[in-house]
C-alpha cells in the first residue's frame, strides 16, 4: 500500500480507530436515526438512506469526533484542559464533550460571533474568550492560551481522533442498512468525509464515497482533480459550516486513497432541499447539513437505481434565518 503520511509525527487513522470510537461513544452519542422518504426516492429515482445528525446531541456530527478525541487523552492531560478555536458546532461540540468528561474547556470565538453560538457555548460550561478577527492572530493567541494553561487543542477537523470519530456515523448507517452502492457526504475541512470513507472501504467495499462542497467555496474539489492541497480566499455561501480555505493534511490523505470524486452545488440547491426536509420529512436542517442531499436532488450525482446513503451533518440554524431562506 502506499503511505502518503502527512508528517513523521502522526500517522492516519484506520478503521480499526474507528471501531474504538465507536466502543468510546456507545451509550454517549446518540444512534441517530435512518430515515426514507418515498417522494424523494421518486423523484431521483433511486433509495435513499438519510444519516440524521442533525438529531445528533448539540446538533451535529462534531459531537463523535469531539468527544472521541476528549476521551482519548491520557488523564493527567486531560485534567489540564482542552482548547478550541471554532464560531459554529465544534465549539458547542467540545464544549459538551468537555462538560460530559469533565475537562475544562476553553473556545476561543471571535467578538463579532452570532450571540446565540457564544451563549450556547457557554452555556454548555465552557470558558469563551473572545478575540478581534481582524486585529489578533488567531493562532498565535491560541498558541499562548495552551502553552500559559497547559492546554491540548482539539482541532476541528485534522485529527486522528477526530476523523475516527467522525466515522461512527457511516458506520452505524452501514450496519443498520447494509451495502450501499453510492455514499454522499459534505466537505468543509473533510474530517467527516475522510471518516465516513474508512467506514465504506471496510463495511461496503463497493461503495463509491462522494464528497459534496458548496460551489463557492470548491476547495476540495480543485485539491481532489490537482493531486495537491489547494487554499482558496475564505468563500461566501449560506453553507457556514463548509467555509474552510483548504482541507487538512490528514484528511486530504485519505480523501485521495479512499474517495471516488468530490462534486459541488450551488446555495440555491441547499435552499430547495432546506425545504423538502421540512416539508417532506419534517426535518430541521442547517444549510451545510443540506449539501450531500443536494448532489442527489439536483442530479448533480446520478442515484437512478441505486442504494444511497446520505450524511446529514446538521440542524444548527437560528430560527429567524431559517425562515428568511425558506421564504426567500
Ligand atoms: C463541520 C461541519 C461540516 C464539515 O465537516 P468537516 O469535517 O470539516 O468536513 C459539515 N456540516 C456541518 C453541520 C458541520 O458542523
């Protein structure tokens, strides 16, 4: 086999990582639930299998990989604490992870975060402390919040634990529904997809794993076709949880060995499956949450006569937002 490692210092998860995730997050993560809709299986012509993480616990597949990597921390580490920097569900994530294995938390958010997601984050016990994104450096604060309070950062996505856990979720989905022959998955930093490719490979070794990005921010894609990891200026799209410049070492790593194609849809598309969520299946779903359906409900992948399934990463949307695209 050929080793792309990213570094000599870490090396890339296997599925075997995966498994004793999945042993950590027994009877602490939810098993969300696998639900089907038969208008929407007409109308691409094919079946397919919804992954509701949107019903996850603080709303979001992060939750797996947060609390995986929390619990894998040797004690005397952990006691210190963990450090976070994220505006969006890998705060809440961590946050709640932490609470549950009692760790100190600190999030690191900028000034100019919604309220709500500071209030959320704080309210699931951490400590925020909140820096100006256009005057501080970002990484160098973080730098000396963990070296002064002898924090372990927990990155979002670029994480050996954090990718293992993150691939519960397709494993649960392959357990429960058998093999698939397509798996459709959003990008943001690809901690998910690159999880969600080590389940496939070992418990569907047929099924063809597509990444799913929003247009404006096709990252992703452009690295898949280059060979090489590309950084683009931080794009707009109403996907926010998908905002990433560029995929992480590991995850890329693994995206190239394990992935059959990234592909890309417009935020008009994640608007009109916003809306057949609730209407059709009475689901909450953020705009990120929408994007792997989406490839399916344009036609942007192909599912005619095909068994899919299809990751839906979250429910994390205020309220008046929410209502503002579906109206719109
Ligand atoms: C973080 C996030 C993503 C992107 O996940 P990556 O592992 O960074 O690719 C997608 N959807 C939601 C809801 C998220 O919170």
């Amino acid at each position: 086999m050929t080793s792309i490692q990213p570094s000599p210092a870490v090396s890339l998860p296997e599925f075997a990582d995966v498994a004793a995730a999945r042993a950590r997050l027994e009877g602490v993560a939810h098993r969300t639930p696998v639900l089907s809709s038969r208008l929407v299986n007409e109308r691409v012509g094919g079946t397919l299998f919804f992954k509701c993480e949107n019903l996850q616990r603080a709303g979001a597949f992060k939750f797996r990989g947060a609390y995986n990597a929390i619990a894998s921390l040797d004690p005397a580490t952990r006691r210190r604490g963990v450090l976070a920097f994220s505006s969006g569900n890998h705060a809440q994530a961590i946050a709640l992870a932490a609470r549950i294995l009692e760790t100190p938390a600190t999030i690191l958010m900028p000034l100019d975060a919604p309220a709500v997601k500071l209030t959320a984050t704080r309210d699931y016990g951490a400590e925020v402390v909140t820096f100006d994104r256009y005057s501080e450096d970002r990484e160098a604060l973080s730098a000396r919040l963990a070296s002064e309070r002898g924090l372990t950062l927990i990155p979002p996505f670029d994480h050996p634990d954090v990718i293992a856990g993150q691939g519960t979720a397709a494993a649960e989905l392959f357990e429960e529904v058998g093999a698939l022959d397509l798996l459709l998955v959003c990008v943001g930093g690809g901690g998910l997809l690159a999880g969600s490719a080590l389940s496939a490979a070992e418990l569907s070794p047929g099924c063809r794993v597509i990444g799913v990005e929003p247009e404006a921010g096709d990252d992703g894609r452009q690295s898949f076709q280059k060979g090489e990891i590309v950084t683009i200026p931080v794009p707009r799209s109403i996907a926010d949880g998908a905002l990433t410049t560029h995929l992480g070492k590991l995850t890329f790593a693994l995206i190239q060995r394990l992935v059959s194609d990234i592909v890309a849809v417009p935020d008009s598309a994640l608007v009109e499956t916003m809306r057949v969520f609730a209407e059709r299946m009475k689901l909450v779903v953020e705009p990120t949450g929408c994007l792997a359906a989406s490839a399916a409900l344009s036609g942007a992948v192909d599912c005619r006569g095909k068994r899919v399934g299809i990751i839906v990463s979250g429910g994390n949307v205020d309220v008046a937002s929410y209502a503002r695209l579906l109206a719109g």
